[in-house]
C-alpha cells in the first residue's frame, strides 16, 4: 500500500512520479498550447496567508499569468475558484480579493468566472484559492530546439519567495526587508516575446527553485546544464537564512522570476529587454546548455569545484506557493 505524502507535492521527483503514472499525463511546460490559446491551472495553499509582499490572492494570479507567459502567450483571462474555512473572517478574505483584482488589473487580465465551496471548521487552513488562465499565443515557446552553448537567464535574484516565507513561518525574526518577490511579470515579459529574439524555453522557478526548473528541462533529453555559482543572484540576507536552516537557495521558491534559455547570438538582445524594465534589471547570464552532461545539472562553485545539483526528492518547504 501506498499512500501520498507532502513531499508528492513539492516540486521535487515524486510530483514527476505522482504526474506520470497516476495521472499518465506529461509534465512539460507550464501551459497547454492549444493551436493559439494557451491553457493552464494551478492551486495554492501557501501558508501563511499573508507574508511580506503579497498574500495568497496575488500569488494565485501572478502563478497563473506567469504560466501562461512561460509558452509564449499574452495573458487575457482568468478563473478563481475558492475553498474556504467556515469560520474564516470576512475581512481577510475581502483583502485577498482584493488584492487578485489589483494584481489582475496590473497583469492586463480579467477574472470573469470563479467558485466559492466552504468547508467544515478544521478541514481546511483558511483559504485554497485555485485559479486557470486563458491566454493568446503570440508565438508558441515549447522547449524544443535547445543545443549546446544556448545561454541561461534568470531575471533576478533567486530564493527570495522561499525564504521570506520560511523567516516569517519558523520565526526566525531575523533583521531583514526581505519580502516575497511575488509578481506577475507580464510587464517584463511580454516585450520579449513580441520582440524576435530566439527563445527556446521559459519558465517561473516556482516549487523545486532553480534546481528543479533545471533537472525538469533536462529530465530525458540529451542535454545537461553547466552554471556559474557565482554568476548567480542571491541577496545576502537569502544567503544566511538559508545557511541557518541548511537548504540551498537554488531549490527554494521564486514567484517574480523567469528561467530563460535563449539562443547565444541573441542573448545581449534580450538582456537588454529585461533590464530595461525595473523587474529584470538584475537579469543575467547564469550558465549553458551542454551537451557533455546529459540529464545532469552541473554547479560550477566559487571554489572552482564542480558537483551535480539533483532534482529534489524531499520538500523541505512544503506549503510554499
Ligand atoms: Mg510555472
């Protein structure tokens, strides 16, 4: 007998297992591509409910558009749909409706249908919001075509949603402003996708982090990554919160960032693009599609030193997004 655990749902291998033989469904990329719509729905139960920048309403739009993104689409509509506690109070939920219609209104979508179940006090923590989002391709980015030396982008620094929810969650009380980077980022992307620089593959490093944005891509294909320990943005404050409890911040959350592998010859290109909007303006060149280490993604190290950065099997953050 077998049964699910939290770490089926962390981003990590087991979610790829759970995916492939419960639901016999692929997971390749973050939105369907149906002709030219793309597709795509996501659940959140982060806890706690509200966090330094932002809550769990502007998560769940920001998750959705940003998926949506990540194939090429323009961001048009949305669902919501909620699950709430009896109990839970009416003017918490209130502010995190409010707060999914002023990220929606700053993404350029509309919600315009949703749900409302409520459930017996102490079946549920609060409040699950699920959202799914219609956009229209503008061209479709699907992962193919990616070849040796193709460049790695992030837009900016990494583990900055993971460990700002985990100081306030372990109260840590550690002297930081470090808040969650939440956003949707249709204002840094979408001029990329309307430009006609090549890319190969975008998505948000949401549960897994970096890692396993990375190990997923690769995850049975012919090619690996090599990465740059420091080519990579890490905020100092990132640095220690995650050296105090131990877990690397390539595998904690981002919910503001995008992965992106883009053909060399137009990589300066698209930099360029992304710096040029305040959310990209730390945007940089991390590493390269080789196809010398296939499957595996290898981390360069301060010291010189190279070792492989696995996919996560257990999920040291669980309830993060
Ligand atoms: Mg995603």
């Amino acid at each position: 007998m077998s049964y699910i655990t939290l770490d089926h749902g962390s981003g990590g291998k087991l979610t790829l297992e759970l995916i492939e033989n419960v639901f016999k469904a692929e997971s390749g990329l973050d939105s369907a591509v149906l002709g030219d719509i793309a597709f795509t729905t996501d659940s959140h139960s982060v806890k706690p409910l509200f966090f330094k920048g932002g809550d769990i309403g502007k998560l769940a739009v920001s998750g959705t558009v940003n998926d949506l993104l990540c194939v090429g689409a323009k961001p048009l509509y949305l669902s919501s749909a909620f699950i709430i506690e009896a109990g839970f109070e009416m003017e918490k939920l209130k502010k995190i409706v409010k707060s999914m219609k002023e990220e929606a209104r700053k993404s350029g979508v509309e919600i315009v249908c949703g749900d409302t179940k409520v459930v017996e006090n102490g079946k549920c923590d609060g409040v699950y919001i699920n959202t799914s989002g219609i956009g229209k391709i503008i061209r479709p980015i699907e992962g193919k075509n990616i070849k040796d030396g193709d460049g790695i982008i992030v837009t900016g620094t990494i583990g900055d949603h993971g460990f700002a929810i985990l100081n306030e969650r372990e109260q840590l009380n550690l002297e930081t402003d470090l808040k969650s980077d939440v956003s949707s980022l249709t204002d840094l992307i979408l001029p990329l996708i309307e430009s006609d620089v090549d890319i190969k593959f975008m998505r948000d490093p949401t549960r897994g982090g970096l890692a396993m944005c990375l190990n997923e891509l690769c995850y049975r294909r012919d090619f690996g990554f090599e990465i740059f320990e420091e080519k990579i943005p890490v905020r100092e404050d990132v640095r220690v919160i995650a050296e105090i409890l131990g877990i690397e911040p390539y595998y904690a959350a981002n919910e503001g960032k995008m992965v992106i592998v883009m053909d060399k010859k137009d990589e300066e290109r698209a930099l360029d693009i992304l710096k040029s909007n305040e959310l990209g303006r730390s945007a940089v060149t991390i590493g390269r599609v080789s196809s010398k280490n296939p499957q595996l993604v290898i981390l360069n190290t301060k010291f010189g030193s190279k070792r492989v950065l696995r996919m996560p099997t257990t999920d040291k953050m669980p309830r993060i997004c």
